[in-house]
C-alpha cells in the first residue's frame, strides 16, 4: 500500500508539473529561463494581427526552410515560384513589418530592408563595409536590432549588412554571397558557423537539386531582379498557411495533449528527450572546407576578404556528453578553416574568456551580453588587438 501511495504521488506530482510548464508557465526549455514579470504572452499571430490593425503591413517571419516541400524522392523544394519556375529566395519579403521570435519580455518585430533582410533600409549599395552571413544568431533573433552582433558592429562601421536567416547553413550561405556579393563588394565578409546544427542543415540543403546548382560558380537566380515577384510569392504562401493553421487549430489543441499525456514538457526540462550528439560527419566538414574554398575565391574575385566566425551551441556548456563530439567538431572545422588561410574569430575562446558563465550567456538564442561578447571580439579581430589565424 505504502508504494502504491508513493507511486501515485509521484506520477500525480511529474503530471501537475507537466501541466503547469505547459500551459501557464512559458519558459520550459529555456537556457536559461527567462524572467516572468513584464513578459508579453501574446502568440506570434496575435501581435501580427495586432500590428494590421495599427495599418502596417505585418507578417509572421518565415524562411524557405520553415515551408520547403519534400518530393517522393526525398529532394526539398520551396514552394515559391515565379512564373511556374522554383525560386528559393534568401531573404523574407521586403519593406514588410515582421513577427520573429520571443525569448526574452518581448517580441522580435521589424521592419525588413530592401530585399527581405533584417538590416536599416538604404544600406544597399556599392562598397559595401561588412557583410555577415549565417543562420539565425546571424539574422539577430530574438534581441532588437541594434542590440545583435551584427548590429553593435553596425554602429562601428555604419554600412554594415546581415543576410543572415533562420535555418540556414553553409551551402545556402554561399549561395547568399554569389547572389548579391558581387553588387555589395563588401571589404570584409563574416561567414558565421553555428556549430550546434549547421551540418545538419547542410545535409539538408544538399537534397535541394536548385541549391546544389550554386556549387557551379556560373549559376544565380537573379534575386535582385525579382523582388517584386518574390514578394507576392511570399504573401500567397503564408497566407495559404495561416488559412491552413487556422483549420487544423483543433489538431494542434490534441498535439499539445498528446505531448502532455507523454510528459514531453517535463522531460524538456529533466533534458530527458534531448538525444546525444552524432558524431562529426567527416564528409560534411570536407564539404564545408570546400564551399569556404569557394567563398574566398568569390570574395576575393571583387577585393574583398573572407573570416571565418565559430559560434558554439549552448549545449556544449549544457551536459558533459554533448562536449566530446562539439570538442572534436571544433578541431575539424578549424582545420579546413586553417587550411583556406582564413582568419578566424574563434567565440569558443572568447566565451572561456569572458567573466560570465557561458551558458548564462543564451537564453535560447544569444542574451545581448552574449550579442555583445560575441560584436566585441569581431571588432578587436578587425582592429588587430588579437592575432589573425
């Protein structure tokens, strides 16, 4: 009797905590948790809607990644198109209001540039001084602008550019330079590597048949001449699934029940559900060595210079087995990094550096004290107060 007693205790106590982190405290997996007081609880389509009703034209952020298609084959696709013919654009639409992420009180929203990017509107010209590239630490989420990496070096050098987005990796990075670097002619440019997932998104992007095409120097799409075109593709999409989510909300409602009924949130928490790291695909690192090879070339083809930034995931600070795979990760990229004569801003060492506990310094995405560590060692790499590689 006394086991029975404590067993429906504890499964009483693990459901009463699963319910409680599920629908009223937000914060579950957060790294670390976010403070409660002052935290705007509205979902992404509420403060879309919010911000149509003050006649901006808003909508939720999404890239390519969030809605490509995948065929019989296993190949992915978007499913933009302009004229019958698949466009994968790089950036969102433009001289839009969008809804990006919270991971902190409030919401990420923004109004996007020229071409779809999170960057000031009139930057896009001739000459210019940086240019970033990367997945989501790189596009900024979840800090205002000004407050990113990319946005503290901004108000060092002024003509400053991220074509940074969400999902992205390494191939699609060098797609981004061949599209428009060549009409920026940056001076320098910053590939960002994140090392928590950006082979996984390579491994990805080479199931795509029009992005391997970049692999070939002579290839583009063109994307600066079809911005219009692209923009319209961008609205007829989302609004085809805002329409489809809104039929399938009584889905999600029995979702999030069967993640209840599964303890999902709980385990979140416990890190229970997160599996072990794989170990270093060596074809991937290759891979990445050779699209760097690439990326210097084109860079260099116009003047300019290529650095290579190395981004550690949060979870190498999280739990001792995911350590031993980032730690032989970080030797192997560093070495095709070496091995390209790229200059390197290794944020592996500045955060083991830094006075705070690294872990503090994410809180999903980068913390601005993480955004400013992180702007802080670019800006001493292109100054000279610490060596180049």
């Amino acid at each position: 009797m006394v086991v029975l007693i404590c067993t429906v205790a504890t499964v009483g106590s693990l459901y009463a905590a699963e319910i409680y982190l599920t629908y009223v405290d937000p914060r579950f997996d957060r790294l670390p948790a976010v403070p409660t007081d002052g935290v705007d609880r509205r979902s992404k389509m509420e403060v879309v809607y919010d911000e149509r009703r003050l006649g901006r034209d808003a909508w939720p952020y999404a890239s390519p990644d969030y809605i490509k298609v995948v065929d019989a084959g296993n190949r992915i696709h978007s499913p933009l198109s302009i004229a019958d013919t698949e466009v994968w654009p790089f950036g969102f639409a433009a001289n839009v209001t969008t809804v990006v992420c919270r991971e902190g009180r409030d919401w990420l929203v923004y109004r996007t540039d020229e071409h779809g990017f999170n960057n000031p509107s009139g930057l896009w010209s001739a000459d210019t001084d940086i240019l970033f590239l990367g997945d989501s630490y790189t596009h900024g989420e979840c800090v205002p602008r000004e407050r990113s990496f990319v946005g503290l070096v901004r108000g060092r050098f002024p003509k400053t550019l991220t074509l940074g987005a969400s999902s992205t990796g390494p191939l699609i990075a060098l797609a981004t330079l061949k599209e428009y670097g060549a009409i920026l002619r940056p001076r320098e440019v910053f590939w960002v590597f994140f090392e928590g997932n950006d082979l996984d998104d390579l491994a990805s992007e080479l199931r795509s048949p029009l992005l391997g095409r970049y692999r070939n120097n002579n290839f583009r799409q063109n994307l600066l001449d079809h911005q219009e075109a692209i923009d319209r593709a961008w609205k007829i999409e989302l609004n085809r699934r805002i329409a489809e989510a809104g039929r399938n909300a009584n889905r999600e409602q029995s979702r999030v029940f069967g993640n209840v009924v599964r303890l999902q949130t709980v385990r979140n928490v416990l890190r229970l559900s997160h599996p072990r790291q794989q170990p270093v695909r060596q074809e991937l690192v290759r891979l990445l060595g050779d699209l760097l090879e690439d990326a210097r070339q084109t860079t260099e083809s116009w003047g300019g210079r290529l650095h290579f930034v190395y981004l550690p995931s949060p979870y190498r600070y999280h739990s001792r087995y995911q350590a031993i795979p980032m730690r032989d990760l970080h030797e192997q990229v560093r070495a095709q990094v070496r091995g390209r004569r790229l200059p390197i801003v290794d944020i592996v060492d500045t955060f083991a550096r830094a006075a705070e506990e690294p872990l503090a310094l994410y809180q999903g995405h980068l913390t601005e004290a993480g955004n400013r560590i992180v702007a802080d060692a670019i800006l001493d790499h292109l100054s000279g107060r610490h060596p180049h590689e």
